[in-house]
C-alpha cells in the first residue's frame, strides 16, 4: 500500500470517530425555542400583576420573554424599564447595571433615561454592601470603596445631566453619604500613615478630604491630622494656620498647651475609659464640636455633660448592657436608615403610550 492511500485511509478512519463520537454526545431531549407562547400585551399584563404581588421571579420571566420576543414592540422600552427594577429587587446588581447602561445606550433620548441612570448609581452603592460585612460592626469604609467611588461618579453625572430630575433629590443625598464614607476611607489610611511616622502621606490624604469631601463629619479630624503632621514635620508656620483654624471652630481639639489633641480629633475613647471597661472618662463618639467645647478645650480624665446624658449610670456599671444608651440608639437608627434608603428605590413609572395601548386593548376585548 502506498503511502499516500494509507493517509487517505488514517484521514477517513478519523473522520468516521469523530462522527460516531459527536453522535453519541448528541442530546435526543434537547428544548429548542418554539417562540412566543403569548401575545406582547399578555406577557406585560403578567408581568405587571406579578410585580404588585412583589413576585419579582414570575415578573422577570415573563419581562425577559417580552423583551426577547418582541424587541420593537410597543411595551419594550417599559419593560426594558420594569426588568431594570425587577432585577433589582432580586439583588441581581450587575444584572441591573447592564440593563440600564443598555437602555441609556439605546434610548438616549427617552422621557425616562433618568431613571436608568438613576438605578446604575443606587446599583453600584448596594453593590458596596453586598455581603456578610453590612451585618457586623466593621465598617464598610475601612474595606474596599471601588462601588462607592463608581456610585459616586454615577450620581455625579446624573445630577449634572438631570438636575430637575424628581429623583435628583435623592441622588444628592446619597451623594452626601457616599461622601462621608469615602471621607472616612482616606482618614482611616492618614490614621496609618500617622503610626508609621508617614508625616506627608497622612497630610496628603487630609488635604484630599478638605477639598473633595467639605462638610463632612471628618473635617475636624482632618485638619487636627495636618497640623500635627506639619508639626512633626517641623514646619511650624504651616501647623500655626492650622491650628488657628482649630482654634477658631474646634477648640476642644487643641490641648491647653497648643498641641494638637489626636486623639479627641478621632472621637477615641479617653486612657481612663478604656483601663475602666467605658465606666469611667470621656467614651469614643463623643462629639466636640459642641457649644460646650466650643469655649473651652476637653478634659480627657472626666465625663462631658453630653455623655452623662447619653448614658446613664446603670448603663455604664453595666457595661452597655443594661440602662440608657442613646447615643448607641441614634447610631443604629442612623445605620438602619442609611440601609433602608440603600435598598429601596421606586418603580419606573408607566409611559403614557403604554397606559392608552392597554386601555384601548381592553375596550376592544370587551367590544368582542
């Protein structure tokens, strides 16, 4: 046999495996698509009746099947809309961010692109919180911020490009907390910097607060963190400027010999309170801003009226365990609300168009 039957012969043998081989792995049961089981307006009439008995399951099915099947139909772009918010009721996050950013690519010009853009920025915040840590006492802004800072760009760029937006209000708000968190990211690495003597790193990190995040709960601590970084840094009329901005709004953070007081800055807890279990001295959260520290510097080594009305004695004998707490009942409200906001956004609402198909659909159903 020569050689080139024999590789006409190895060539035909390999074909015929391969054959036999994708015949074998072939399913016999396989489901093929057949279309449309409904008509367009059923599968929007159940996702409509799906989603006010909250089975957001059922409504993104018969959302998705709508939208597969009838791309250019009359309810796409509402239900385009309406899977957008169903997908986020399922925590489906990322599924709701496509969603949106599709719409706004394709329908730029829609009377409700607001809302699209509105849903991809509370999408990326919820993302932040998505998992184990939003249900402990570790805060979210000690860890990794990325969602936050691409939430921050999204309400950012919504509020710029809808500023008359009914959900621009809103927008602006959680802008607000974004900020604080993201303020308080930067502190927590300054707050490092500080322990490993990185005296310009930490002052870098203040100053980016200052300017990027004003009016927020961490200025005060900020600007303590560059008056004392220029201080080690023996810079001593840039530390004066600052400390005269201290001395100007936040007394309580300069010691009574001009030293920045660090500590009281962070709202820590004083030695004292601590070596006695929170008993005794001044406790952490405890604010300085105050019209009391406002006309003289605070005492680490005894208790500040504020705090003796927050918590009662039995509460502190107690270790928190018993008695009246309410600046820990303040701040889980605060926490529980910030949360609630998170996770709850309104439906889109329904498109004039859309209300008058149905209507006249349903009057010709009843003529029949």
């Amino acid at each position: 046999m020569s050689l080139s039957r024999l590789n006409v012969l190895l060539v035909s043998l390999s074909m015929g495996v391969s054959v036999a081989l994708v015949g074998c792995n072939s399913n016999p049961n396989k489901v093929t698509d057949t279309g449309p089981k409904s008509s367009e307006q059923a599968y929007y009439e159940k996702a409509q009746k799906a989603l006010e008995r909250g089975q957001y399951t059922e409504a993104s099915e018969q959302l998705q099947a709508l939208d597969t099947y009838f791309p250019t139909g009359r309810y796409t772009q509402q239900a385009q809309l309406d899977l957008m918010y169903t997908r986020f009721k399922q925590s489906d996050y990322p599924a709701a961010i496509a969603l949106a950013e599709r719409f706004i690519r394709l329908n730029p010009q829609h009377p409700q692109v607001d809302y699209a853009y509105y849903v991809r920025g509370v999408s990326n915040m919820e993302q932040n919180y998505d998992g184990l840590l939003r249900y402990t006492s570790l805060k979210q802004a000690h860890r990794d911020t990325s969602y936050l800072k691409v939430a921050y760009q999204n309400f950012s760029d919504f509020i710029r490009r809808f500023p008359s937006s009914k959900y621009a209000v809103d927008a602006a708000q959680r802008m607000q907390f974004i900020g604080e968190e993201l303020a308080e990211s930067e502190m927590n690495v300054a707050r490092y910097n500080i322990e490993r003597k990185a005296w310009v790193a930490a002052i870098q990190r203040s100053r980016w607060v200052l300017e990027y995040y004003p009016q927020v709960p961490q200025t005060p601590e900020a600007i303590a963190t560059i008056a004392y970084g220029y201080d080690q840094l023996g810079d001593t009329a840039t530390a004066n400027q600052y400390k005269e901005l201290l001395q100007a709004n936040y007394p309580g953070l300069l010691k009574n010999n001009g030293e920045v007081n660090l500590r009281a800055a962070r709202n820590e807890a004083s030695i004292v309170n601590k070596l006695t279990l929170g008993i005794v001295g001044r406790s952490a959260k405890n604010t300085y801003a105050t019209e009391s520290n406002m006309s003289q510097p605070s005492n680490t080594n005894t208790e500040s009226s504020d705090d003796n009305n927050q918590r009662s004695l039995m509460n502190r004998l107690s270790f928190g365990l018993l008695g009246k707490d309410d600046q820990a009942t303040t701040e889980n409200a605060e926490i529980e609300s910030a949360e609630t906001q998170s996770s709850e956004i309104e439906p889109p609402e329904v498109e004039s168009t859309v209300e008058n198909s149905s209507n006249v659909a349903d009057a010709e159903a009843t003529a029949e």
